[in-house]
C-alpha cells in the first residue's frame, strides 16, 4: 500500500511541474501575441495578406498547444492508472 501511494504522489508531483512550465510557456507565448498585434497596429505598411498569415499562426499555435496538454492530461491518468493497478497486482502475489 504504501509503494502505491507513494507511486501516486511522484506521478502527481510530476503532473504539476509539467503543468506549471506549460503554463508558463503558453503565458509567454500569449504575451508574445499581443506584443506582435501591437506592433502591427502600428505599422500600417503590412499588407493586410501577412497580418491575416500571422493570425492564422497564432490560432494554429493555440489549437496545438490546447492539443498537447489534452495529450499529457490523458497520459497522465493512463501512467497513473497503469502503474497503481501494476502495483496491485505485485503487491498481491507478493503475500
């Protein structure tokens, strides 16, 4: 029992590291985006064409970020529930 909690605590200790440098790094990027839409606000000699490109790649950067933390959410749960059922399994057969 106590290999499983243990098991589950680094497993959760790991999880909010990930989510703590993810979120910093999506926090960045959004202050990237609107430091960038700032900039083109201001200059009015970008075509309308380029302005459009860089919006699409900001939404584009937004859906696979929002992709990526899904992916790690559901790997997460995955590792979590392989590892303490694998652990149920030892500690049974152990006795």
């Amino acid at each position: 029992m106590y290999n499983n909690e243990m098991t589950k605590k680094m497993i959760k200790a790991h999880k909010a590291s990930f989510e703590n440098g993810f979120n910093a790094v999506v926090m960045l990027q959004e202050h990237t985006v609107k430091a960038v839409d700032n900039v083109m606000k201001q200059l009015p000699w970008i075509p309308a064409e380029s302005r459009s490109i860089i919006n699409d790649c900001h939404g584009i950067y937004k859906k696979y970020t929002g992709d990526f933390k899904e992916a790690a959410r559901e790997n997460y749960s995955r590792l979590e529930k392989m590892l303490t059922s694998g652990m149920d399994v030892f500690q049974s057969t152990k006795q």
